[in-house]
C-alpha cells in the first residue's frame, strides 16, 4: 500500500514521513514531563517522554514537531489508525446527540449494535450474546464471572507467560510479577497456572504441548472443580508466544468434552490484527466466550464478553453492568472501527503487513544471532533476542536497540517475561514506505548495538 493509499484505511490528513526536528524527547516535551512529574502519580510510567499533539496514518506527531514512526498503535488499540474518519465521524454525532445515559437505566440502538455485530464476527454460528464494558481487564473479570454461574464451579486455569490485566483477580491471572504483581497481593484465589506451548523453549508439538497442560490441570485442579481455561491465542505481554498448531484444538476438545468454559482472551490479537478477524480463527478454535477490547474502538475505551447465548444468558438479571460499560460514544466508535476494517479489508492488510515484516525480520536474524526467533501472524510480529547459542534471554540487548529506535523516530515496544521481546504492531493505516523506513531503522539499531 502506497502513502497515497493510505487515506483509504485510516483518513490520516499529516504527511506520512520520519521527521526529527529535535532530540527525541526534544524541550518542549521535556518540559511537559516536569509537569507530569508534579501532577501524575510515579506509577503511571511513560516508555516514551515524547507528548503527542497529532496522530493518523502510521505517524505520531510531538509539540516538538518530530514526526515518529508508530510501530505500537497503542499496544495494539489504533489498528484503523489514530483518526479513522468512519471513527470521528461517528463519535462526533453520537457527542452531539448525548454522550451518556447508562445502559442499564435506559438503553440505546448503539450497544444493541455493537452486541449484533460481535455476534456475526466472532468465531462460530451459534447463537450468540454480549455485554460490554470499559477494559480489557474488566472483560476477563466478567467472563470468569459468567463461567463460574453457568458451570457452578469455581477453578480458573491460565497459562505461563499469561497477561489478563491488572484487577485483583486478573493480576492473579497474569503471570509476570513485575511490574503488574509486585507488592499488590494477596490476590483473589482458585487461580491455578498450566505449562504454555512455546515452542522455542520446549520443543513440543501442540499435542504434546496440549497432553502436558491437561496433566496438570487433571493432577492440580480436576475438571470437575474447573469452571474455564482461559488463554490468550497468541499471548501478548508475555512475549507474542505463537503456541504449537494444535495446542488450542486440543485443549477446546478437552474443555468441551469435560464441561468447562474455554474462554479466548483476543483482547491484543482480534479485530483483523493477526490476518484473521480473531487469531482464533486460524485453527478453526471456537471459542465458548471470547473477551475482546483494544482494537475494537479506535482508541476510546470500550471492551467486550460474546459467547454462547445460554452461558451469558446463566447469569442474574443485574449481575452484569457497569455505569460507564458500553457508553453511546465508545459504541459509536466502534461502529465506525469495524466500518473501517470491513471497507479496507484489513483482514487482508494485516497479512500483507505480515508477510512485509516477517522478511525483514528473517533478515536480520540471518545477520544477527541475538535473534532467536521470529514469530507471529498477521501485523502481530515478534522477534526474541537470547545469548547466541542459547536461550538464555538478553533483556539488556533488547533496551539498547529499542533506545536507539526511540532516539531516531521510530516507536517500538518491548515485551516478554524476561523483557527479550520485541512485538511489532503496527497500525493497519500503515503505508509500505514508512513501515519499510521504520524497519530500516531497526535494522540500523542492531547495527549500531552490535
């Protein structure tokens, strides 16, 4: 996809360019870190002190007047770009219509809306229903919620290397301690935690991978007390861990044949991200509940739970809800989102991405021996750095390279139990040119750190 081509997908009206003015952070933004710092608490933390006054397209534009390339959208949540015009035209007329009244006190056509559309694209033609809310976090929460009443039992399985959000109970879900976990315990209990397929680390195939999980689930847990599995198709935070072809198969089979809800965490891989709708979708997986969120608004805050309509509908008339959850304008621009991604076939553009970035990667691993492995699906890419030789992760490698991105224009993020990953997300409103400069910057960055 041309520069020009890119207002398709994502109306982006700023030039498509790299463009360092200053040092990144340059004065301006600086300047505007000393405010942060006596305004908002240390523990909110900031990769990257640069302030944004304008964003579209695959750039982000500082008060500076550098022009980054963005190869994070969010952690994943522009995927129709920062200024999506199906988004801001739909939010601007939900706004001057009314922006709130609480679904649960009189509802709208806008959540109705959304619910119907989750239910024709998530995975399976059953029939399906939602509730919405405001997070990621909030969407795990309530999923466990609707598994524990639909099955009366209480056990939740996760995984190694899981991210599910930072609640109470989702930081029991999450299997990294810092910086989610540390220090915020104890957390909720019957949260029991089964061996990931990883290929890189355990050579396994997904059956094998799948028959080690449920050992364990059967030896620590029992199917009789586990209300659900929930998993991450292609886990996010901890390292865009891609699982062995047929892990997720077995482990729905299981599920399904013992009576537990198999939950599909797709909250950092739906929405078009991995090639697919939902990474799901990949190995005919389907799900019984699916959480999404990122993706799906364009950047407000909006998440959901779709399943099967008799295990949303298990819970109590008021069990579900939430003051803000659905909100008119974050529905709206939903709405717009998928617009966006049905018109611009970004189904279709994650794959071209994909396929872009996974040769640029290969090669540099072909000069690099840091890189251990390149994986991934879609515009959802990763590579992991190790001692060469080994698997031993190399966190400090990882900072310097994505320090010297940063310092050149060029947004990345760093993820991974150890910190040794590289996840690579761009936005779909991404041109071919500026995604090409932004890898030919990484490239310099391996370069340069060797």
């Amino acid at each position: 996809m041309t520069e020009s081509a890119v207002a398709a997908v994502g109306g982006p009206t700023l030039p498509q360019e790299r463009r360092l003015v200053t040092d990144i952070p340059g004065p301006r933004s600086l300047e505007r870190l000393e405010r942060k710092r006596a305004h908002v608490a240390d523990g909110v933390g900031t990769m990257l002190p640069v302030f944004v006054e304008a964003a579209g397209g695959g750039v982000l534009v500082d008060v500076d007047g550098n022009s980054l390339i963005d190869l994070g959208s969010g952690i994943a949540v522009t995927t129709v770009g920062n200024a999506a015009a199906a988004v801001a035209r739909n939010v601007h007329a939900q706004v001057d219509a009314f922006t709130h009244t609480c679904f649960m006190i009189t509802p709208y056509d806008g959540y109705v809306d959304v619910c119907a559309a989750l239910a024709e694209l998530t995975p399976g033609t059953h029939a399906k229903k939602s509730a919405l809310f405001n997070s990621g976090a909030e969407a795990v929460e309530n999923a466990v919620k609707i598994a524990r009443a639909a099955t009366g039992r209480d056990a939740v399985v996760v995984f190694d290397h899981a991210y599910h959000g930072r609640t109470n109970l989702t930081m029991a879900m999450t299997a990294k301690n810092m910086p989610y976990k540390n220090g915020f315990g104890p957390f909720a209990g019957e949260v029991y935690r089964a061996p990931m397929s990883y290929p890189l680390r355990d050579g396994l195939s997904g059956e094998q991978a799948a028959a080690r999980a449920i050992d364990v689930i059967d030896k620590q847990v029992g199917a009789a007390n586990l209300a659900c599995i929930v998993i991450e198709p292609i886990q996010g935070e901890g390292g865009f861990v891609v699982p062995a072809p047929g892990f997720l198969p077995a482990l729905a089979a299981w599920a399904q044949a013992n009576g537990v809800v198999f939950v599909a965490d797709e909250i950092q891989s739906g929405f078009c991200r991995t090639g697919d709708w939902f990474a799901c979708d990949h190995e005919g997986v389907v799900p019984d509940l699916v959480t999404t969120a990122k993706g799906i608004a364009g950047g407000l805050p909006l998440a959901a739970v779709t399943g099967r309509a008799e295990l949303m509908d298990a819970v109590h008339v008021g069990g579900l809800g939430g003051t803000y959850g659905g909100n008119p304008v974050a529905c709206a621009a939903a709405l717009g989102s998928i617009e966006e991604m049905r018109a611009g076939r970004l189904d279709a553009r994650a794959r071209e991405l994909g396929t872009r970035m996974r040769a640029r990667l290969e090669a540099l691993a072909a000069e690099h021996d840091v890189i251990a492995e390149v994986r991934g699906r879609g515009a959802m890419m990763a590579i992991e750095l190790c001692h060469p030789g080994s698997t031993d992760p190399d966190p400090v490698r990882t900072a310097a390279v994505s320090a010297y991105c940063h310092q050149h224009g060029v947004v990345t993020l760093t993820c991974g139990t150890w910190g040794n990953v590289f996840r690579f997300l761009p936005p779909l409103s991404i041109g071919d040119e500026l995604l090409d400069e932004g890898f030919d910057v990484v490239a310099e960055a391996f370069a340069a750190t060797s």
